[in-house]
C-alpha cells in the first residue's frame, strides 16, 4: 500500500497532513511533480521530478500506482482511468472519486472546459481554507483506514 501525490498544484496544507499520516501510520508516501518541492527528509517520504510534459506526473502516477494505492489529485482525468484500476481516489477537497461518480464528474468537468474555452465560463475553483482542509482531512483519514484494515 502506497499512497501518491499529484503534487503539482496540491495545496500545502493537504501535502503537511499526508506527510504527517504517513509517519504516524507508516505508509510510504510518494509526490510526484515537475518541479521541485521542498519535502522533510524520510524513508517513508519520496519525491518524483518529472519533465514539462502536459501530463508527465499524470502519467507516472498512472503508470507506477496499484489497486490498494490511494492516490491524491484534482485531476479528474487521471482520477478516471485510475478509479477504473480500483485505485482509491481523493481530491485535494475530500471528494471521494468512485466507480458512481468519476463518469459524471468527468463529464462536468468536459462540459466546463468547453465553456470556457469559447469563454462562457471563466474563473477557477474557490480558495483552499479551513473548511476544505477538513473534509481533505477526514476523507483522507477514512480511506487510509479502510486500505489499512484490508492489508
């Protein structure tokens, strides 16, 4: 069981808290970016520079994950194929990405890009407080005790 970060644009206060589960529940945990984070030095804690290109830390996380991973990532395109290998996945949000919900969420997230590529729709997600923290907090914990229990 390993976890894994998309941590491109993962928020640092969701990178601390996997940091500190990982230590706790001694679970390697491995952030994988194009470019450089700054990460505490650990055995359980592992970092992936990848290249520029679109997609590359995708891609290695794709390719690298296994079922009894959990994998953190707003990417709904990556959550997709890998909610389809019976990967747990987690926003950085606390949604839970599953075999009910990654076909719709998927869509939307299609449905937006189109939107605002003609510029109907601009704007991003809202800002990363304290309540998001929260709910990234207690999914996270519940999943990473779920995969505990079945190993």
């Amino acid at each position: 069981m390993k976890i894994w970060v998309d941590a491109d644009a993962c928020p640092g206060a969701v990178r601390d808290i996997v940091i500190a589960a990982s230590h706790k529940r001694k679970v390697p945990a491995t952030f994988v970016a194009n470019k450089q984070l700054s990460l505490p030095i650990s055995d359980l804690i592992a970092f992936v520079l990848v290249g520029n290109a679109p997609d590359a830390a995708d891609a290695y996380i794709l390719e690298q994950s296994q079922k009894g991973d959990l994998v953190i990532t707003q990417d709904i395109p990556l959550a997709h194929p890998l909610v389809h290998k019976q990967i747990v996945v987690i926003s950085p949000r606390g949604l839970v990405f599953d075999q009910d919900n990654i076909g719709e969420r998927l869509s939307v997230r299609d449905m937006l890009q189109d939107m605002r590529d003609v510029g109907i729709v601009t704007g991003g997600p809202k800002q990363f407080g304290d309540k998001e923290k929260r709910e990234f907090a207690s999914s996270f914990d519940r999943e990473l005790t779920k995969l505990l229990k079945k190993v």
